[in-house]
C-alpha cells in the first residue's frame, strides 16, 4: 500500500491535507457568553518551539536495530522523532502551544514484517532499551507517550509498513490484516471485496487496526457490528519471550481465551503484528433520522427499552441538553434557532438529540428493524426531525476533533472523557462526574459546559461520554484539565463506573485500575508482564504502572 515514511509534527488532529472543520463566528460568540471565553489566540507553535535533545540510543543497540530493519527503517533525525512525541489528548496538544515540552523517543523504528518486529524486541530486550508501540497516534490517554521507565534510552516502533491486506476468506466472511493498516484503508481494501469491519471510532480517519484490538476500541455504530474485541477472530503477538499465536477457531472451552487476554494489553505485554478479523457484507441501504425527546430522564429510558427489547439501531446516540445546545450552536445560526421554535411549540422544553442509523443489505431488512425501534419509542412521545438531521450527523461525524483543533486556537480547555455502569446507577454517575467537572473548572467569573452523551448501549447498562468546554486558564494550563481529570475519575470509581469504556487505560487512568481489578487483578497482570516481557522494556508506564491515585 505505501511505503511512505510520515515525519509531519503531530500536533493537531487534522491530518495533513485533509479539510480543516469550520467554526462559525456565531459558535464563538455563543461560547463567549456561555462559559466567559476571553478573545484570545493560542495557535500552533512552530517545531523550533521544542527542545530535542539528542538520541541516548547507545551505539551498539543502534546498530543491532540497523541490522535487523536497515538503515532507513532507522530514524533519528528530530522531525521522526517529535513526529511520535505523544498522542492526540488536550494535554499533548497544548505541548505543542507553548504548554510544555513533549517527551521525545531516542529513535524511530520502522519495521517491514512482523518478522521484524520480534526480533526488534529482542535486540531492545538484549540492550535494555524500552519500546512504545506506535499506530495512528491517536490516543488520548498517554498510551503512546515514549517514556523510558527505568531505561536510559527508548524507541517508538511505528508499525507504518505493517500496512498490507493479506487475504480475504469470503466463505468464512474473515480477513487477515498486518496491524499497521489505517482504519480508511482497511474499508477501501475491504470494498474491493464487497466486505466491511463496521469499526468507525472518531479516530477513524487516523487509527490503525493493531490500535484498535491493543486498546478494546469501540466504533459509533458498535450497537450494529460489535466492539473490535467482538470481531477479532485470531492475532499474531511479538513478545520479547517469543511470539504468540492466538485464536482461530469461531469458539473453543479450551481454557481461558488468552486472545482476549491480550485484546486492551496496549503494548504492555507485545506487539500485535496481524490480525484476522471478522467481516460483513458491505451495506448497501443506509437509513439515518433525528429524533428529539424531552428531558435527559426520558432519554435514558428510552434507550434502556431500545437496548432490552433488543431493537437498538446499529448507530444510537442519545445527546443531553448541553450537548444538544452546543451542536446545534456549532452548526449553524439560524437553523439552530428555527429548530428550537419548533420543538417549543410541540411542547419540548428540554431538548436530547437521539440519533438512529441502520446500515443493511436489504431494504426489508432495515424497513422491519427501523419499525421495531420506533414501536420500542412510542411511550416516551418523540418528535421525529427526520433524514436530513441524521444524515448531516453522519456526514459530519468525524468533524469534532477537528473542531477541537479551532477551539485550542480560540483559548478553550476542549477535552473529553468516558465511562460505563449499569442502567441502575447511570444517572447518579452522570451527575457525579457532572458535577465533579464544573466544581473543578468554574471560577469567579466562568462556569464549564460539560456535556454528555450515550453512544454505547447494552442490555444491563450504557456508557456515558462526556465533553468540557471552559476557558483555559492563562497560568498553568495542563495542571488545570489535569485537576478536572483527577476529580472526574475520582467521581467514576466512587460512583461504581468502569474507569474507561473504550479509551483503554494508559497513563491517565492507570492509578485507578486497582479500584476496578483490585490488587490481586493487577498482580496477575503484572504476571503476565513479567512472563512475555521479563525485562520490561514494553511501553513502560502504561496499564500495570506502579503508581498510586493522586
């Protein structure tokens, strides 16, 4: 597919050349008087602005690495190397506008096989240089930051050239990816075959498959094809112990399912190098509408009928009234208000978008299902907006980050953040991490706007996603959403969610894991690790850290 070596400084989420989102004056005003925005700009610093010292890779280790990859699978010069600086999160961004230095990895490694990749991990395990997986870059939770633990030197293994399709099993609807295939590629290649994944996360546009399965990535329309955990059907893992080879078969008893063992390991106990995945048939009817209920309450209930009656659509998406406000603010002007005319005059005081979206191969098909949800909704009295208003959602749906990129422009503290319970505690969570976020960012003279939506729905529970929107304090700007964080996750724990639902641990929520696992949990985990990884030079800091809550 492509042999491109990608140097660009990774430090908006926009990639390079793709269309920039568009953030209307009307937006700005709105978020001036709603949350007190001051009329600053924080553009994107120049690469000069950081710091690089040199590479610490020792001699000896470099040239073992050169030998096993070539010397231009081999990168030291400082664009590569700020290039895999970190992920995509508020706090990684903002290092790039003057909030900090990044951490920067001694080398950049560049694999063609997965062949490589294991004797990679060999060489760093013989040398003791640590290893920081690296894909698409976009986590959001520290998981590629290339820390170098208790080793003098450390690399970022980009899996870049692990980008092939290797075969297509059309009978048993399965395809073998190297894992360094980017999640459009992997559709347009599957296209071809008249196959989908189905996995359309927001970091679609820049994710890999191997990201997905090593952080237990969940797309928008996982109610329809599963989380990504449910489609992989067998992997490769390089460990500096060896390689693994897990799974195959459509189910087995034999023993613990060690293939999911390794599935959210986030680079902690291997590298995934291939995956076999399952596949549908390419849709070919897309049905996607608007709906409206009145309150938060109603809304919830309405999805815990959808998801128990078992007539969720493949995409369900229930927003609350502040992320209501908010995108119809962002959208635009005078169609936002017209909108909510309406729905006052159909009695609707407090507006939740709900968002449904079927994807078939049959017209039947969707026609059948479309009515068993709406039959499910009838009791909680909807006003049904229509096709246009879930179309625009869905052609628009990767636009957020890149929006975000604009709003770091204009000064705000834009980051999100997520969790799942069950439906008998979601909304005492929901207010819990609510009101943990607004205690934490308001000030005399600004209040945040958090907003929340669900866009996984289960039959026992669902998971909340919220959004924050506040000015960014002028003094210490990552110690100030890095205080909003502690309290949000310290609000999760308490209330009984699960740290994260699909964001994966990382460093950001690695000092909670033992309030989810419990102590034994983590030191079976730490067993593992020291099984497959006894030197500890894989993605130190990241899932088993040893540190403790804040």
């Amino acid at each position: 597919m492509t042999e491109r070596i990608d140097h660009t400084l990774r430090n908006t989420w926009t990639p390079e050349g793709a269309k920039a989102a568009h953030l209307p004056p009307h937006a700005l005003r709105w978020l001036r008087s709603r949350i007190g925005l001051a009329e600053v700009a924080t553009p994107v610093g120049p690469a000069s602005l950081h710091t690089v010292a040199d590479s610490a890779l020792p001699p000896a280790a470099l040239a073992a690495l050169v030998a096993v990859v070539g010397t231009a699978g081999v990168l030291t010069d400082r664009d590569a190397r700020l290039g895999r600086s970190g992920g995509l999160s508020y706090v990684d961004l903002m290092r790039h506008r003057g909030g900090g230095e990044p951490a920067v990895p001694d080398a950049v490694v560049l694999p063609a096989d997965p062949e490589q990749v294991q004797r990679v991990l060999e060489v760093c395990a013989e040398h003791g240089v640590a290893v920081v997986p690296f894909g698409g870059g976009t986590s959001v939770v520290g998981g590629v930051n290339p820390l170098r633990g208790d080793k003098a030197s450390v690399i970022a293994l980009d899996l870049l050239r692990l980008d092939k399709l290797v075969s297509v099993d059309p009978i048993s609807h399965t395809a073998v990816f190297q894992a360094g295939v980017r999640a459009p590629d992997a559709e347009r290649l599957l296209e071809a075959h008249g196959f989908t994944l189905g996995h359309f996360p927001q970091s679609f546009e820049r994710a890999t498959l191997g990201g997905f399965a090593a952080t237990r990535s969940a797309g928008q329309a996982s109610a329809g094809y599963g989380r990504f955990e449910d489609m992989v059907h067998a992997l490769r893992l390089a460990t500096p112990a060896g390689e693994l080879r897990l799974g195959g078969s459509p189910a087995s008893a034999a023993g613990p399912d060690l293939k999911q063992l390794v599935i959210g390991s986030e680079g902690a106990f291997g590298v995934i190098t291939e995956l076999t995945l399952r596949v549908r048939e390419a849709p070919t009817f897309h049905h996607y509408e608007g709906l409206v209920l009145d309150g938060w309450e109603r809304g919830a209930l309405a999805l815990r009928a959808l998801a128990q009656q078992r007539v969720l659509a493949d995409v369900t998406r229930l927003s609350d009234m502040d992320e209501t406000e908010a995108s119809l603010e962002l959208a635009g002007g005078w169609k936002g208000k017209a909108l909510r005319a309406y729905l006052r005059t159909r009695g609707v005081v407090a507006p939740c978008l709900l968002i449904l979206g079927w994807e078939t191969t049959s017209p039947r098909e969707l026609a059948t299902r479309r009515q068993a949800a709406l039959r499910a909704l009838r009791e909680f009295s909807p006003v049904r907006l229509g096709r246009p208003l879930g179309e625009a959602w869905r052609k628009g749906r990767f636009g957020g980050p890149r929006q975000r990129d604009l709003l770091l422009d204009a000064g705000v503290c834009v980051e999100t953040l997520e969790t799942a319970t069950d439906w008998a505690g979601l909304a005492a969570l929901r207010t819990g991490v609510r009101g943990a976020l607004t205690d934490s960012l308001s000030t005399a003279g600004s209040r945040p706007v958090v907003m929340c939506h669900v866009s996984h729905a289960y039959e026992t529970g669902a998971s909340l996603y919220f959004t924050v929107l506040s000015p960014r304090a002028e003094q210490a700007p990552l110690e100030q959403w890095q205080r909003a964080k502690i309290a949000a996750c310290e609000a999760i724990v308490n209330h009984a969610g699960t740290i994260t639902h699909h964001h994966a641990v990382g460093v950001d929520h690695a000092p909670w894991l033992a309030a989810e696992v419990g102590e034994l949990g983590l030191d079976v985990l730490r067993a593992v690790k020291a099984r497959l990884d006894p030197t500890g030079v894989l993605n130190p800091g990241k899932l088993v850290s040893p540190g403790e809550r804040p």
